[in-house]
C-alpha cells in the first residue's frame, strides 16, 4: 500500500506529534508514505469563509502534484482532509471549474486520484486487523471519550466515509487496540475551530461543554482526529473549568497515538511530551489495568 | 424598512405534495441578495421553511445576534444590510451541522460563506473585526508563503488587533516543546499560488 501523504501545515508545527505518529504507525504497518513534492496549504477555514473559488484552487494544485505522482492522497489532519475532498468532488462534477482552475496550475488536475483521511485508512477492515494482530501493550482501563469534530463528518455527501450522527470509526480503531471508549454526547460537537484563535470565549464554551460531558460518561482522556480540536480542547480546558467551576484537566491525545502506543511502535513515547497537557494520567491508568510487558520502551 | 411583499408573493409553492416540498416562490421583483448568495455558493434561500433546526444545532448560536434560520429569513425577504451588517455571519465556525441536518437540504454554511464575501465586496464594516482579521491575515500568509507559519500568522494577527497579552503563555510554552517553527517553509511554486489569488476575490486587495 502506497499514498501520496499531505502533512498539512499544522503537522509542521502546533500538532507535529499528530504528523509523526502517522508516519511511524503507517511504516510499522507497511503502508508507505510518500510526501507531496512543494505541496501547499489547503486554506483552511479562512480560505472557504472568504473566497469559494480560492478554496477549491489551493487544494487543487497539491491534487494536481500528487496526481502526477499516480496515488491516492493521505491528509491525516480533518480540516487539509475537509478541504482537499471538497476540492477533488467541485473539480470532478464542474467541468467549467475545473478547467478555469486548471489554466492556472503546472499540473493540472483530472480528477483521476482521490483523498483519503488517516482514520480511513488506519480502520479499513485489513488494516484494522493488522493493528490488531500488532497490539503488544493493549490499552486496558484506558477509556477514551472518542471525539471526531466537525470536518471529518460533515457534510456528509463530500467526506461521508462514516455516519455522521453517530460516527464508529474512532470507536472501532479504539476498541482494536484494547482501549474502552465511553459514550457520550459530544462526539460531533464543534469547538469553535478558528475563533479559539479570533473569538477564544466561544472556545472556551465549547471546550468547557464537550469535556464536562467526556468526564460526566467516565472518560479519562479524549482522543481526536484533528489538530484545531486538540489546540482547543487542551488550550481552552483551564479558562473552562474556571468558568464553570468544573475540574476540567482532561489529556487529549491524537488517535494514532494510542494506535502507535499499543503496538509498542519505537519512538511514539517521545511524542508525549509535547502536549500541553500533562498525558500521564491517562497513560498511568492503563498500567494499572495490564503490568507493562518486559523490554516495553520506556 | 424595505417593502419586501413584492419579493415573496406566496408562501407555498402551489404543486406541493408534502412539507418538505414547501417553498418560498419569488415575486415580481425578487431578491437582489437572494440571486448573488446562490450565484456565489449555489443555494438557494427561498428553500427554508423556517423549521429552526439550523438554529438547535448551531453551537455558536447563543453568541449570535441574530440565529442562523433569521439569516435565512431576511435574505428571504432581500434584507440585505440586516443579514451582512450582522455578527452572525462572522461568528458561524463554518462546523456544517446546519448543512448536514437540513431536511430542505440548504446548505446555511456556504450561504454563510457567501454573505461574508458579499459583505466584504460591498465594503460593509464585519461587526466581528478580529474575525475577519484573522481570515484576512491567514490568506495573507498562504499568499506569502505558500503555506501557513502559524508563528507569523499569530503575531501579526496580534498587532493588528493590537492584543499582545492574551495567550502569550501558551505560545512561549509550544516554543518550548518545538511546537512552533522560528523559519517559515516556503513552497517553491508561490508564482503559481499568487496567480491562484491573483484570479480570485482575495487577489485583488492589497493584502
């Protein structure tokens, strides 16, 4: 298995832990990544909330590159994911769009390649397994509040690869690797994406709403797919918690964290000490549950 | 106020079979702002029919003045400086919840979308600012660059909205954890992104 992989620029630098753990998690699976040469940012939500037609531009010239490469795309960061997929569905279905946009590009794109967010990937049922088969250290007593956002789900007739109500996929990948993920209500809750930068208290809201709901089910840490929502969440959850009166110190990891955590891949633990929020919590809950096998990494 | 009785001559569509079949016609005279918000995202307003799950849904709706089904009422009825003078607009974090349960199936996201470039093309004033500034300063990066430096883009978004103070902490502790890059990464191709811009809406301010 082979994919042309879109880090996005947040896995340069706010969520690097996100974009090394894909790597190591996707080579400890034989999946091979393979960088887009001089890719671009997607636009984000600026790009949409601004300009249509630039936000189905930017994205296309990266589809473009990875096109002339001949692979499919990764982009393991749900809004790069969002956008990159809005982008291939607006080039495939107007004709007059894409060969506007095109005129423009080095390499144009024919619609010939698709993108693929990371947790489709990692949870397609071969891959699953491989995960499965992979897990030496199971996350036992590790009981994630599975948080999936917005932009992996919605809307649904462009990303669409689970439901978008009652999503299972972050579950699934969760259960595979021995962890208990707990129901709860906020699953596809917003957390304000960019207004945690322009607009932080309606972050902060939002923070203080989804993790006072993880805690309330019995979660002991929330795993997520998307770089903003973990900004957000361990960013906002002090002012949170001031706020409501709440103790709101919740670790939230990267989902393929926990995969990389499970299968014992060689550098994952490292990536602990980037969050913000202190994470040992959650891992110390998982000892308690399984002794740590003999030559685990430390 | 405008006389917005000629824009909407009835209030169903005759040949409905069923509720969700309901909608607005236009009248005579139309909506000026109801034809540029579908030339710009393709929706069309008169679609609603007021249910109100845009609004149940919308989780930034308390922060709003005016709730995400009235900005789909008044482009109904073409009020135009109500609808892009409105901080709702500005405060919609793009989330698609509204999109996703619609049962008329309008996208109230990209008709969002739509009325904030509207309002910037007509030079109205965004009642949220530093919302629209941070829009402005992240194209502004990606046209410089390329892609994103998130340490640029966070200082000069603070000096233009001249709040130096909040979350200073939190950004000298990602420094520290390597979180954030001091060297913007250039992409190679930015000729390429500057015509991207250059033929699109952002391009032609001086941004």
């Amino acid at each position: 298995m082979k994919y042309a992989y879109y880090p996005g620029c947040s896995l340069e630098s706010t969520a690097k832990e996100f974009g090394e753990s894909t790597v190591l998690v996707a080579e400890a699976l034989g999946i091979e990544l393979v960088e887009i040469p001089d890719w671009n940012c997607c636009g984000a939500t600026s790009g949409h909330a601004l300009d249509h037609k630039l936000s189905i531009a930017l994205p296309a010239r990266t589809l473009g590159i990875a096109e002339n490469m001949g692979l499919d795309v990764v982009a393991p960061c749900a809004a790069c994911y969002n956008r990159m997929k809005s982008a291939e569905v607006a080039m495939k279905s107007d004709e007059a769009l894409r060969s506007e946009i095109n005129s423009s590009l080095a390499n144009p794109y024919e619609g010939k390649i698709t993108v693929h967010s990371a947790l489709e990937i990692f949870t397609a049922p071969d891959v699953l397994n491989r995960i499965k088969e992979r897990v030496s250290y199971p996350l036992r007593g590790l009981k994630p509040a599975c948080y999936y956002g917005c932009l992996l789900l919605r809307p649904p007739k462009i990303v669409g690869f689970d439901d978008p109500e009652a999503p299972q996929r972050l579950d699934e990948a969760m259960c595979a690797v021995g962890a208990e993920p707990v129901e709860w209500y906020f699953k596809n809750e917003c957390c304000g994406a960019s207004l945690g930068i322009s607009k932080s208290a309606v972050s902060v809201k939002l923070t203080g709403d989804i993790i006072s709901n993880a805690k309330k089910h019995g979660a002991n840490c929330i795993v997520t797919v998307c770089p903003l929502c973990l900004t957000n969440l361990e960013m906002r959850q002090g002012a949170a918690g001031k706020m409501r009166g709440e103790d709101l110190t919740m670790p939230v990891f990267y989902f393929t964290e926990l995969l990389g955590l499970a299968m014992e891949v060689p550098g994952i633990r490292k990536l602990f000490a980037s969050h913000l929020v202190d994470v040992n919590p959650a891992l110390d809950a998982i000892e308690q549950g399984e002794p740590v096998p003999a030559g685990a990494e430390g | 106020m405008t006389n917005f009785s000629n824009k909407v001559t009835s209030l169903v569509s005759e040949n409905a079979q069923c509720c969700c079949e309901l909608s607005l016609v236009e009248g005579p005279t139309g909506s000026e702002l109801k034809r540029r918000i579908q030339e710009l995202c393709g929706e069309n307003v008169l679609e609603c029919y007021q249910c109100g799950e845009c609004t149940a849904g919308c989780p930034v709706a308390y922060a709003m003045d005016i709730a995400p089904n009235q900005v789909l009422r008044l482009a109904q009825l073409g009020l135009e400086d109500e609808v892009l003078g409105s901080s709702a607009i500005w405060l919609c974090a793009g989330c698609e919840t509204c999109a996703t349960r619609c049962p008329k199936g309008v996208a109230l996201s990209r008709v969002m979308d739509a009325c904030r470039q509207l309002a910037l093309e007509r030079g109205i004033k965004p009642k949220e600012p530093e919302i629209a500034k941070f829009h402005d300063q992240f194209l502004t990066e990606v046209k410089r660059f390329g892609r994103v430096h998130e340490l640029t883009l966070t200082a000069l978004y603070k000096v233009r909205t001249k709040d130096f103070f909040s979350d200073v902490f939190t950004g000298i502790q990602m420094f520290l954890k390597g979180k954030l890059a001091l060297i913007p990464s250039l992409v190679k191709g930015r000729d390429e992104i500057r015509r991207l811009f250059s033929r699109s809406r952002h391009g032609s301010e001086d941004s």
